[in-house]
C-alpha cells in the first residue's frame, strides 16, 4: 500500500491522501462503504479516528493536541 499526499494538486483547507490498494480490497472496501451508508472518504476518516483513538487509549500513541 502507498500512501502520498497531494494537498499542492487539491487545494482544500483539509489534506488530501492518495491510497495505492488491490482491486480485491477496494471492491470490499465499496461494499463496507455502501453497507454503512458511507462515502469512501467518510469511511477513511472514520476508520483512521478509530485507529488512533484505539492506540492512544492503548498508551502507544500520545495526543498531538499539542502539536
């Protein structure tokens, strides 16, 4: 998987990612997406919020409030 930010091609007050993947887990990942009645873009927001939550509650990530 690769991963590459491209906010200088898009601009938008928010970052952008780019994400390289199989055709496999892209076709699963449409499926999730249409099942909870989300956008592909919503669903990875939610899911790298997760993520993160996940590992700070865990202790293996501080807070970057402070960042």
């Amino acid at each position: 998987m690769v991963i590459q930010t491209y906010s200088q091609l898009m601009p938008s007050k928010n970052p952008r990612i780019l994400v390289v993947i199989t055709p496999e887990l892209k076709k699963d990942f449409e499926r999730l997406c249409h099942l909870e009645n989300r956008s592909m873009s919503n669903m990875v927001v939610t899911l790298i919020q997760k993520a993160i939550t996940e590992a700070q509650e865990k202790g293996v990530l501080e807070s970057g409030k402070n960042d």
